[in-house]
C-alpha cells in the first residue's frame, strides 16, 4: 500500500513538472513586463493566408501550371494542352516583369542528337505560340535538354509520356 501511495505521489509531481504555465502567469511575469499582451488585430481578423509572391515560380506553379506534353515523337501542342499555354499568356500578361525560359524534353527513346532537337521544336513551339497570342518574345527563351533531365525515371509508357514535354521557368 505504502509503495503504491508513493509512486501515485512520484507520478503526480512528474505531471505537474511537467505541465506549461497559464497565459496570465507568462504575460505578468518577467522584468520589465507590462502586463499585457498586444497581437496584431490583421494576423488575427484577416485569416487570408498569404500566397506565393507575384511573378515568382511559385505563383506559375500554383495559378497556371509549369508545363505541357506532347505526344510520342511529335512537337505540335496537343488540344488539351493549349488552355495551359493560353492561361500562361495571360500569366506573362499580368505580370510584366517577369521572363520566362521555356525547357523541351524528350523521352529516352531515340538517339541523344534526335532528342536534343525534337525539345528545341516543342519548346520552339510554345513560344511560337505565346508571340501569337500577344507575348513580347524578347522575354522568352527556349532552351533544349532532350532525354538530359527526365521529370520520371522508368522506360515504360507512363514514364515517357511525362517527360514529353516543356517546362516554363521564371527568370
């Protein structure tokens, strides 16, 4: 009885020990405190959480999409693809400041000089189309990486048909 009555006792002070102090004893205790707490009536009112900063790869990321695919071998934008191109014209349109370098890939299959310029043909493509509808081409550049940097490792079909593609980055 004697030994349960002591570790009960052990357990409780452990406890307590280990509980936090109530709000009211941290905010008057400490030198110089005031006694008061202040907190930012917009932190706390406004509940907007705050986004990703305009014209920065995030923002692309979030609102438009960084990228489209292509079908096997070919480097004219699919159908349903073109609403990404047109949303990232819009995007460019909204803010001025920003340039953009669009990527081409390529799946693995093919020799490494074909894949090299079949990604310069998409991402040629997309710009082409981004100057069609309006964007000023001395804020895009294109660049080709062929089967250089696959977005998915694997040599199946899903696996190429997400590294058929172009990738737009935010200067």
């Amino acid at each position: 009885m004697r030994f349960s009555l002591v570790t009960t006792f052990a357990a409780a002070m452990l406890l307590a020990a280990c509980s936090t102090p109530s709000e009211e004893a941290s905010t008057t205790s400490g030198s110089g405190s005031s006694g008061s707490t202040t907190t930012s009536s917009s932190d706390t009112q406004s509940g907007a959480i705050p986004g990703p900063a305009a014209g920065t790869q995030e923002e692309l990321t979030v609102e438009v999409g960084d990228r489209i695919f292509f079908d096997y071998d070919q480097y004219n934008i699919r159908a349903d693809q073109r609403g990404t191109v047109e949303a990232l014209a819009a995007w460019l349109d909204s803010n001025p400041a920003a340039t953009l370098t669009v990527e081409g890939h390529a799946d693995e299959r093919g020799t490494r000089e074909y894949n090299l310029a079949l990604g310069e043909r998409r991402a040629n493509s997309v710009r082409d189309y981004l100057i069609a509808l309006g964007t000023n081409p001395g804020r895009l550049s294109v660049v080709s990486f062929g089967e250089e940097r696959p977005a998915v490792l694997g040599s199946n079909d899903s696996a190429w048909a997400q590294n058929r593609r172009s990738a737009f980055v935010v200067n």
